[in-house]
C-alpha cells in the first residue's frame, strides 16, 4: 500500500514526551473536506494528550490500511453509496464507528449558467463541453460511479481523471472563460461557496440518495485504546463548521492554523468530544 505521510507531530505544547498518552494515526484522502476534518480532529488529540500522525492515501488503500491495521481510524470514509464498492470488499474487516457529517452529496456538476439540467441532455451538447468529464484522482469512489453513468446514461464522452485540485482549476479556467465545463464534485466543498454551481439532475440514481462523511476504526482499537476511540465516537460536525474551513484553507490559510482557528471558536465543541458528557 502506498501511504503519505503528510503531517505528524512531536507533541506542541500540550504533548511532550513525558506527558502523552500514546499516539494516534489517522488515514484520509486529500478531498478538501477531508483534509479540513482530519487536521481539526488530529489538534483534537493533541489537546487530549496524544502524538498524531496523519496519512494521505487513495480511497482503496484507505479502507485496506484499516483492514490491516496500518493506522487506527479515518473520518474520510463516504457511505452508504460513493465508496460502497471498497466498503463490500472491507468491511468485514473494519469497525464501523459511526457518521460525523450529514448531507454530503456527489455527482455531475457545472456552471449554473450553462442551459442544461439533467446528465441525460450531455449528449446533445457534447461539443459544448468538449466531449469530457473532468474528474478527480482515478481510485476515488466518484470517478467509479461516473464510469457507471457514462455506461448507463449511454454518454459518449469521456472521463478525465485528475485531482481535487487539478478539478477545481479546471473549474475556475471554464468560469473566468465563461466557458461550459462539467466536473465530478461534491457537497460539501468550496467551489460552491466561490461559485454559482449545480448538480445535474440524476434520475437513474447512479449517484445515490446521500452520503454521510463516517468514521471508520481498525479493528481492536475501541478495546486497545479505549479514549481514541471515544473521541472518534463523539465527532460529528455540520456543514457550516467544515465549509468555514475549508474556505479559509483555499483563501490561504495552512491547513493547521485554519483548523486551529476553528478550534479556538468552538470550544465547547471540543470539549464534549474530548471530555463526553462528564
């Protein structure tokens, strides 16, 4: 398995080497939200006393890694729909934690002044897009699920893979231009904070009803380390509270100081996710 070390720490100022608990290590995909979520929930445990190393991987290696124990949890996880496929072939192998996020979405979007609604009218203006769907890294759920569509759907183009970020400049070129673009994305993310954004309507549900963005825990860790486990439990956010910063994140900010300025505006927020109801 291919990981990425993206980010660890040594401790801060609430951890030292004679202070922490043990360490936590926790797996994410390089989504925007998910890059939001994992660096606020990583200074989470840093205040709760542990060292945490956070690793960027692909959504299959995600589930993989926690199936075989190579890091303790991940928030990346998106079910029931977008990455059931990883989940059938893991989740026997994984705890299922619980959700931390609600009303996530994907699907085909574009401009909102561009004339069309429905993926099922692309054709009809395949030289107006260009004949292609721009999308994101090819292992992620989305890209899967849009290869489902370009067969179901009977379109007859042609699906670009990319990256989060390769999306959204592609996003912004068609935009300044004018231009139409159709991209694989999802909800949340900061494109639609930017943006005047739609989903294109998807009557044969190959996208799904909705996601929750859910936590995922290696087997053994709710008995092995039982607050780690706890903490993960109790995280669960709202929309408003990862779209705050992720668009500090495109604006500018680190990704560690956008999530420490989350933080120090909702400390009681944090404060039943370390402490429970006590």
């Amino acid at each position: 398995m291919a990981v990425f070390v993206s980010g660890c720490t040594e401790g801060g100022d609430s951890v030292s080497a004679k202070t922490t608990k043990g360490d936590v290590s926790i797996g994410y995909v390089l989504w925007d939200g998910e890059i939001a979520s994992t660096n606020v929930l990583k200074q989470v445990y840093e205040m709760a006393g542990y060292e945490v190393e956070i690793m960027a991987v692909d959504a299959g290696p995600l589930y993989q890694g926690l199936a075989n124990g190579e890091f303790d949890l991940t928030v990346s996880s998106w079910l029931p729909e977008t990455q059931k496929n990883y989940w059938d072939i893991y989740g026997d192998e994984i705890d299922y934690v619980g959700p931390n996020l609600d009303g996530c979405r994907c699907g085909l979007v574009v401009p909102a002044y561009v004339t069309i609604d429905s993926i099922g009218e692309l054709n009809d203006f395949k030289d107006e897009f260009g004949g292609k769907i721009v999308g994101i890294d090819p292992g992620a759920g989305i890209m899967q699920n849009t290869e489902n569509a370009i067969e179901m759907y009977d379109l007859d183009y042609e699906l670009e893979a990319s990256s989060s970020a390769g999306m959204a400049t592609a996003l912004k070129r068609a935009i300044d231009d004018g231009d139409s673009i159709v991209v694989t994305l999802w909800s949340p993310h900061w494109t639609f904070n930017r943006w005047d954004l739609k989903y294109l309507d998807d009557p044969l549900k190959v996208y799904g009803t909705g996601d929750h963005a859910t936590t995922l825990a290696r087997m053994g860790l709710e008995e092995e380390k039982p607050e780690v486990y706890d903490i993960a439990s109790r995280f669960y956010w709202t929309q408003d509270d990862i779209a705050s910063i992720m668009m500090e994140i495109e604006n500018g900010s680190p990704e560690d100081e956008a999530a420490a300025k989350w933080i120090s505006n909702n400390p009681e927020k944090v404060e039943y996710w370390i402490e429970g109801d006590k």
